[in-house]
C-alpha cells in the first residue's frame, strides 16, 4: 500500500487500509471457474480414451455450442485470442486495412489485428455500458476499414442491428468479441448469433471454462472453410479442393494453401467445455441474482453507480463493473480500489484502453493518443466488483459492507 494513501483523518479509522479489521480474512477473487464432479469425470473419461486431440469431443462440442446459440458453424480454438486471430484471417484482413473496435476490452482484441499486419483503430464508448458508441462509429470508418467489432463488454451485448447495418453499408465485416457475453440475450436472440462472426473465450473467469480455449461462431461456409484451414496450418486434404493434385497423387496427398497455425484445442479441454456447457444457463442466472442484489444495495451507497442494462438485453454479467461518480474521479478510484483491496475485496479494473498500452503508443497510436474521451473517463472510474457463479451470500454481503464502510468514509 503506497503512503499516499493513508487517511489522516480520525474517521477513516475503520477501514483495513488504515490498520483496522477486514471486512474479511481470506481474499475474495473477481472471478473463479466453477468445476463439478461432473465436469470431472468427463475429462478422465476423455483422458482414457483413443483420443486425446482431434477426437470425437471437438465436433461434439462445437455442435453443442452451435445449437446453443443458434448458429450454423463452430470452429473450436485453443484461446479467445487464437479465435480473434483466425476471424480477422477468415474476413480476409490484409496487411495495412484498418480494423475499428472500442478501447474498452483487452489487448487481444486489437492484438490480431497486429498479428495480420493491419491497424487497430479507436472508437469511442457509451458511458454508461462501455460499449462501442453508435453515434462515432462512422466518423471512424475509412477507405481501408475492412472489419468492424463490436466488444460485448462485461456481458452486455453490444448494438448488433445497428451495426451490422453500419457495416453492410461500408461493405464492411462484423465480428462481435463475445468473450464475455455467451449466455446473454439481445432482442430475444442469444449473444454469439448476431454478427458475420462471433468469438468466445473459455478462460477460466469466462461463462464457461475449458482452462484455455476460444471459439469462432458463424453462418457463413465460406468463413467456416477458412476458420478450420488456419486452426490446422493451412492444411487442405479434401481433394475437390486441391490446386496442385495429379495422377501420382494417392490417398496420402495434402495441401498448405494458407500460412496457418496450430490452433487445435485438445479432446480433453472440449469433454470440460460439453460438460461445463450443460450448467451454463444455471451460472448465467445465479451471476444475474448476484447482479440484482448488487443493484439493490448500490442504490443506498454514495458516490458510485453500476453501469446500466439497456431493456431489450438481458447481460451474462461476466462482470460487474462500477463507476466512481465522486469528484475527482481519478483519485478516488485509486483509493476506493486500494481499500478494498485491503478489506480482502479481490477487486480489478476493466480495462486500461488498449491505446494507452506503451506498445500502442509506440506502434499504433504514435503518440497520437485517439479522441476517446468517453473512455478514458469509463477507465479512470472504473472498479470490477467480484462476479463469479459459485460467490455465497456472504461472499456478497462482505462486498456490501467493505463498499458501504468506504463510501461512508471516503466518498461522502
Ligand atoms: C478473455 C478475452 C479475450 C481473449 O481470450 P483468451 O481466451 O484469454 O485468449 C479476448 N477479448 C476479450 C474481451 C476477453 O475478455
């Protein structure tokens, strides 16, 4: 704990970060996976099989997922950011394009971009969800946007009707980060099923966990073709579709017609996510009772406020962020997050807009640091609340009282 931050005054005495209690003794993470005895037993069925990759549990799995969010095609991947990686190739990303996305998400979103070299490019958020900000999207849009995305921060899906008309009107391709929203609903359709493509990450704080591993969700057969060739090299084997094949060609005969990777995801990690899929809607609706207490209490505690959850959405709450309200923001961010911290509280922040990273800032952004106003503010204020399936009531109710002891002391 930096000294900065100790309170001279006599009535900050209660809180640990000036020596008192904690609110608890062990530390409360922001999130944690939630594994069964279930999701067990089917990874060491898996494990004793004939098959420890490119097994029968893959296509399992993807069809599971693909019929979960009503979607025609799965691709399985070994992370969300391989997942990102492989989207933009299949949107045909070309060295120099422009890929527009907000700066409220983690790295890997503008990362692959990188990795095709093309160029990340910066929109601003709403302020009140964090997501992509409809209104300064076109603004945004050049002759060498090729792909726009859409983040569905911390579980909210983001605009995808507007959006998408957006991009059918540039010619441009829609790829929604669903990393945090699988489960979530917008207009009634599930997140994962409303752009040309979606991606999901099964981290371990993610809706679902298969430790590593990422997923493409589409419509498109061509998108579909491209996803699996780049998850395996670049390998082609079906021989209606070989360039080079003649008749001393057998059976063995194969092709690399793209600069692939491998991207596989393991047998063994598809059995967890199967198994994991199968309890989804009972975590999805236990992170949506814990959102709805949070918002009960939030309202009677000062000088901070919860983002909002727009009526034609019902969000997976991967997190559940708020805001500082209390002027100046900046400052007492640092402190409400330090003093929870030290109340045990296992608070984060979501996220350090991308451009701000020493990397962007060197190679991206030149120092020209984008007109993102909206969300460099969302950062400066905001804390992430601890979110996870499994918290108890008392998990929750610590989270309340460590927030209301601070608010009473510090943001009055
Ligand atoms: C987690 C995450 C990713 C990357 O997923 P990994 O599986 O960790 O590679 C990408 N985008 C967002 C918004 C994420 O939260």
């Amino acid at each position: 704990m930096t000294s900065n931050l100790k309170l001279d005054t006599k009535t900050a005495s209660k809180l640990a970060i000036n020596g008192a209690e904690p609110v608890r003794q062990t530390l409360l993470p922001y999130g944690r996976q939630s594994i069964s005895k279930s999701d067990i037993e089917q990874v060491t069925k898996t494990l004793q099989s004939d098959w420890l990759t490119q097994g029968p549990e893959i296509e399992k799995f993807e069809a599971a997922v693909a019929k979960f969010a009503g979607v025609k095609y799965a691709v399985a991947y070994s992370s969300g950011t391989s997942a990102l990686h492989g989207a933009y190739f299949a949107a045909d990303l070309q060295k120099d394009q422009e890929v527009l996305l907000a700066p409220i998400t983690f790295a890997a979103t503008g990362n692959a971009a990188l990795y095709l070299g093309a160029n990340p490019v910066f929109c601003d958020v709403e302020p009140d969800t964090g997501n992509i900000d409809l209104a300064k999207v076109e603004s945004k849009i050049s002759k060498k946007t090729k792909i726009l995305v859409g983040i569905d921060f911390a579980g909210h899906p983001c605009d995808a009707d507007e959006l998408s008309q957006i991009a059918r009107k540039h010619n441009l391709v829609l790829i929604v980060d669903a990393a945090h929203s699988l489960g979530a609903t917008y207009k009634g359709k599930q997140a994962g099923s409303l752009a040309d493509m979606s991606i999901l990450s099964f981290h371990p704080v993610k809706s679902l966990t298969t430790g590593e591993g990422g997923m493409v969700l589409t419509n498109s057969p061509e998108y579909y073709d491209r996803l699996l060739k780049f998850r395996t090299h670049g390998i082609e084997k079906r021989r209606d579709k070989l360039v080079n094949l003649d008749e001393n060609q057998g059976s063995w005969y194969h092709e690399m017609q793209e600069l692939g990777y491998n991207y596989r995801i393991t047998d063994i990690q598809a059995a967890l996510g199967s198994s994991q899929l199968e309890r989804l809607s009972e975590f999805i609706k236990r992170r949506r009772q814990i959102a709805e207490t949070y918002r009960k209490e939030l309202a009677t505690i000062s000088g901070i406020k919860p983002l909002i959850e727009k009526e034609y959405v019902q969000s997976a709450y991967h997190l559940f962020p708020i805001l500082i309200t209390k002027d100046p923001v900046a400052a007492n961010r640092k402190l409400v997050f330090e003093a929870l911290r030290a109340e045990n509280i296992g608070v984060q922040v979501h996220y350090i807009p991308v451009y701000r990273h020493p990397y962007y800032q060197k190679n991206v952004v030149a120092n020209n640091k984008p007109d993102c106003p909206n969300a460099d503010r969302f950062y400066e204020g905001e804390i992430s609340l601890p979110m996870f399936p499994s918290m108890t009531e008392q998990d929750i109710k610590d989270v309340v009282t460590a927030l209301k002891k601070i608010s009473q002391e510090l943001l009055i």
